[in-house]
C-alpha cells in the first residue's frame, strides 16, 4: 500500500506579489503552509511580485515554499493561487520600508488536510461530513483511483436533502482531481452538517485515499457505501467562500470545466463590490516559452459599449506542469469597484516574442477565469512582518504589520495543537508581549486578525523559545530551521497526533486475559510467520507486532500477519474495541507499514471492509485507536492486522494494551454532526 508524505503533491502553490514601487531596495520573503500540516508545498512555488499599473510583474521561483526576492520600497498586495485552485486569500497593503526583511506567511485555504495518506477501502459510493464555516460550497479535491466520479452534497447524510447541482470530478496518474460549482450554485448554512457523495460513473468500485491517523478532522467522518465510519476522514478537500473573496459567474462558458474557448477575454456578472484576484488559466497555440499578459477589466454599458476601469495589470505567464499558461492579477480593494448584478469584461491579453503588439491582432485563447471580489471592499485584514523581537525569562514580544483598524488576538500553547491561551490586543497596536510563561519554554503561537465586516485572517502557527533561568538563550533542541535569518520558526505538524475517541457511554469492561501482552502470546492466536513480543512497549515490558530489520537489497514481497482471540459477548450489544499503535520506519526506502483493529461480529474470520478499521500508521508515535461493533453472535473475533507493501530497514508496527469495552451511543449518536 504506497504512502504519500503530504497530502497535496500535486497542488504547488503560486505566490502572487503585486506593489506599488518606490526608490529604495529592500527584501521581500514568502512562505506558503499547508491550512492543516503547517508544512510547505512540496513541489516548487512560485511569487510574483509588480506594481500597481502597467508596470511588469516579476516572477521568482521557490523551494520548499519559501521564495525571497529583492523589490523597492512600497506597498504590497499578496496571494496565494494554487494548483488546486482553492479561494485564494488577497493581503495587503503591506510596507516594505527598506529597514529590514518583510515576510509574509500565507496557509492554503482549504477547510479539510490530511497528512501521511493510507489507502481505504474499495466501494462504489463513498463520501465525506463536514460542518461548512462559510456560506457557500467552491469546490473539492480528492485523492481516489483514476476514473470519473459524480458529486452530490447533500444536508446531514447520505439520505438528506440535495444541495446545488451534481458536478464531475475526473482523476487521472496523478490520483488528484478537483470539481468546482457555479458561483452560487451550492450555498451553505454556516453550522450545519453536510455530505458529500462521491460515485463512480462506472458504477465499479474504487479505492480512496484517508489520513493516516484516522478521524483528525473535527466535525466530519467518512462513509464507506453509506455507512459511517467516525473513525476515518477521506482525503477530500473542501474549499469554501466567503465574504472576503466571493467570486462572481463566468457567463458564456462551452463546457462543464468552465473554460470559454477561442476567445480574447470573459464576460462575468458581479457578486461582490470590488475586484481583488482575476486567476487565469490560459491555451495559447505556439505560445512562447517566455510570456507576459495584460489583464484589463471594462465595464459593459447599455448600449453594448466597454468602458475601461483602473488601470491594465502585467502579469508574468508561468507554464504549467500540463503546458497552460497561469496568470494571476491582484488588485487594491479600491481599484476596481464593480456593482453586484452588471455585466463586467476581463480581456486576458498575451504578450511575447512573435505575438503582436496590437491586442486587436493577439491570437485567440481558450481561457479558464476565477474572479474574486469583496462584499465590503477592504474588509480583508492582513499580518505580515511577524517577527520576535525580544526574548525574556517568562515572556516574548512579537511584532507584525497590517491592518490597524482591526483586531488582533495572539493564541498560544505548549503544543501547536492547543492554543488555549489568547491574548486580546487593541486596535491599532501591533507588538503584543506574550506572558506568564517559564524560563527556556518552548511553546508555539499564532495571530488571527478580523475585522468589523467580517474578514479574517490567520498566519500558519509559529514557534519560539523564552530564555533559560540565568537570561541566557537556549540552544538545545535547536528551533525548526528557517530559510532566511530573522523570521520566526514554523511549528512542525505532520498531523499525526492523537486522534479523537468514540463519544460513548461505558457499561462494563469485557474481561481480556493478557491484553498487555505480559505473557507473550498467551490468549492469542496468530496467522503469520513474523509476530513476535517486543520489549518497545507502550506500558509494562511487552508490546506485540513487528520488529523486524532487513539488510541489503529490499525485499520487495508484501506480508499481512495478524493476531486475534474470541471473545463471549451479548449478541446486539454494542461493543468498542480499542488498542494503542505504534508504527515506525528507519532506513531503507519505503515506509508502507501499517496497523488496523479488526473483529468479526459474527465469530469468524472475516476481517476485511466494515469489519475493520482503515490502515493506520503513527509516525513513530503511540496512538490509541478505537472502533464500534454490534455483536451479531455470542461470540465475536477481535484483533489487529499487520501489513507491508515492501520490507527494507528497521521496522516496527506492534499494539499494546487491548481493551474491549460494551458501551452505549448518547442520543443521538456522537457522530451525527449538525443536528
């Protein structure tokens, strides 16, 4: 079963920069975060950076998310516009002065993330709950086997109430495909519960992607042919609208993509006040390798005439891993003020070796276009410059710049998961101090900042240190690396914690001799030639599982062992099966190993589809795990399956401290979300 580090390997992030330039030089640095992992964009970004106008735009490569660039003092805006094309974030005014490097740290948009995917199970309809935070559903990206799928949301559950039109998604080698609603087509109550139904148009079954660690996300769960199952979350990306970046129909477009083809630019129907983003996606035949485009927006009047508005925006092309050309123009929040319901023209007009200078003359394009807009223009707030600018015993001081007529709030915490703490900071202050906390602690923070119309913004979470006891700095362990000198750290989270348990009500423990695996085998029986005790437990001396080495060349047989016991139990009474994993992989060249609970409610030896949790697999952590069964026999079987696509290195996957529970849900049950 291959695993994939990161959750989104083919959505690289582009960085879009857009200023107004003065007469100094100055640095401006750029960091993209995954909305979840807190981790960089594993394939190359890419900034832009230009002025306000006419003038160029600059387009600088990145690596590993970070790009730094040299520009003149001014006024910047900032975004982000990724492959996947989730609703980008725009920011900005920021200062660059000339003083001192200023960064800006921008998270992916996307409601859902998942990271260290396993491959889940094999069904013809599977789908995904969530709770929408924004009043209207964009679009999805999901991780499944090639193949093209329909999507239907739905209130509540798989039975509930359609909500919008169905669309497509289709999935090729890369196992990403991404589907996107018109503009308004699935609007959302915030608070409430939605489905999302994924089904193969070949009515076959095929295989999803889930998080490594299971249910991470809160408020959803997975369902496997119209079964939930709380313990799992697909990896479906969700990317929600709001009032910050509404984007407004593409009206005459020639296909379900959205693309208008053959043509020099797009005719689109306002729903906000103001222009921010115009994302493009832009075929051109023979295009050449280095190219530039004019982005100009017209207002069309009553008799049928273009009435130009602000200013043309030059964008930098960047060519696309499928051979389209990208082009991203940001807009100040009063440069392009439109009227919700009027008819608007955005001409995409291509500019390179061999093209024509007259844009009357420029060859006609297929061109795929993303208009974002404010509800209340300027309602966006920014953070930008986040630094740490002094160092005590029991406190820090940050400092940003951004809005001033918004507020701040600083949360933070002993891990970068739970920030319970919160300082509030006035409007207009822009350095906090962080305190009461001890001397040489390191802890991790992020800022939020909103404003009175509703926009908000929150940087990825950082990580600092105060000083040890005799004011002196610590060293050891050394902070996350960062790539230029004076930012602050990023936290590393890889999301593989400790996922949530079934909100159940205990009735009484289900005797299990030699849980712990004090005995050795004792109580179990085992299918497979590699099971044995190991001393790595996760309390007492004994764990059991794998602990198995492997030199020289790799071996590249896959292997399943499992152990199990039959347990005597009340037939109809619901039981939770529950167990700590521990899986680990050094050296070598994959780490496709994994863990899951099974139990056959019937007594036998069926541990495949709803008889089984999905793989997990804990990055060199001890996580419990739990899963619900009704009991359809006096006897059930319960235990854990061992797997690996591949055997190289040092690999441990053992379990430890087994417990079968008989318990009952609240009503209604914990993971009906939204009612």
């Amino acid at each position: 079963m291959p695993f994939y580090n990161r959750v989104l390997p083919i959505f690289a992030a582009l960085v879009v920069v857009t200023c107004t330039s003065a007469s100094a030089d100055s640095t401006i640095a750029v960091r993209t975060a995954g909305c979840c992992s807190n981790t960089a964009p594993e394939q190359a970004s890419v900034c832009f950076i230009g002025s306000n106008g006419s003038a160029p735009v600059i387009a600088v490569k990145t690596e590993n998310g970070f790009g730094k660039l040299q520009a003149a003092l001014g006024s910047y805006l900032v975004s982000i516009a990724d492959a996947g094309r989730a609703v980008p974030y725009v920011v900005g005014p920021i200062t660059v002065d000339g003083k001192q490097a200023v960064s800006v740290d921008l998270p992916a948009r996307w409601l859902y993330e998942a990271d260290g995917m396993v491959e889940g199970p094999m069904f013809t309809e599977q789908g995904q709950t969530f709770v929408a935070t924004a009043g209207e559903l964009d679009r999805v990206s999901l991780k499944a086997s090639p193949g093209t799928y329909n999507i239907i949301v739905r209130k509540d559950g798989p039975a509930g109430v359609q909500v919008g039109s169905q669309a497509t998604l289709s999935i090729g080698d890369t196992g990403w495909g991404t589907a996107q609603w018109k503009p308004g087509d699935v609007a959302l109550e915030t608070g409430q519960a939605y489905y999302i139904g994924i089904k193969s148009t070949s009515a076959k079954e095929y295989r999803v992607f889930l998080h490594s660690t299971g249910d991470i996300y809160p408020g959803g769960c997975a369902y496997f042919g119209g079964v939930p199952e709380p313990g799992s979350d697909l990896c479906l990306l969700i990317s929600l609208q709001s009032d910050d970046a509404i984007r407004s129909p593409v009206l005459y477009t020639m296909n379900d993509g959205g693309w208008v083809l053959h043509t020099n630019g797009v005719y689109f129907q306002a729903r906000s006040s103001n222009v921010r983003a115009i994302c493009t996606r832009m075929k051109l035949k023979d295009a050449p390798k280095s190219m530039d485009a004019v982005v100009r927006v017209s207002r069309l009047e009553m008799s049928g005439s273009l009435t130009r508005i602000g200013k043309d925006k030059v964008c930098k092309c960047i060519a696309s891993a499928d051979g389209d050309h990208i082009v991203t123009a940001l807009y100040g929040a009063d440069e392009i003020p439109v009227e919700p319901g009027k008819t608007y023209f955005a001409e995409i007009i291509p500019k390179g070796e061999g093209l024509p200078q007259d844009a009357a003359k420029a060859p006609k394009r297929d061109l795929l276009v993303s208009i974002y807009g404010e509800k209340t223009p300027g309602m966006t707030p920014t953070i930008a410059a986040m630094r740490v600018i002094g160092a005590e015993r029991t406190s820090v001081k940050v400092s940003w710049q951004g809005s001033k007529d918004c507020g701040v709030k600083i949360s933070y915490g002993l891990t970068p998961y739970t920030l319970a703490n919160v300082i509030d900071v006035p409007k207009g202050t822009q350095e906090a101090d962080i305190h009461p906390i001890s001397p040489g602690l390191t802890f991790y923070f992020k800022l939020t900042a909103s404003t009175e119309a509703g926009g908000v913004f929150e940087t990825p979470v950082y990580v600092t240190r105060t000083l040890d006891i005799n004011s002196k700095p610590v060293a050891d362990p050394p902070l996350p690396h960062v790539p230029e000198a004076g930012l602050t750290p990023l936290a590393v989270m890889d999301r593989m914690i400790q996922p949530p348990l079934p909100q159940v009500i205990s009735v009484a423990d289900v005797a299990l001799a030699n849980s712990g695996f004090e005995d050795g085998l004792t109580g179990w029986e085992v299918n497979g030639s590699r099971i044995a005790v190991s001393s790595a437990a996760h309390s007492g001396k004994s764990a059991l599982g794998w602990d198995l080495s492997f030199s020289g060349a790799v071996d590249k047989s896959a292997g399943t062992d499992i152990i199990s016991r039959k347990v005597k139990v009340t037939p109809g009474k619901l039981y939770m099966l529950s167990a700590y994993i521990y899986t680990d992989h050094q050296g070598g060249t994959s780490p496709d190993l994994f863990v899951r609970l099974i139990c056959d409610p019937k007594g036998g030896t069926d541990f495949i589809g709803h008889n089984s949790t999905q793989d997990f697999r804990t990055g060199g952590r001890w996580l419990r795990f739990a899963k619900l069964w009704k009991a359809e026999s006096d006897t059930i079987t319960v235990g854990a399956a061992f797997s690996r696509s591949i055997s190289s290195g040092k690999m441990l996957a053992l379990v430890d401290d087994v417990r079968l529970e008989e318990v009952r849900e609240p009503k209604p049950a914990w993971w009906k979300i939204g009612k």
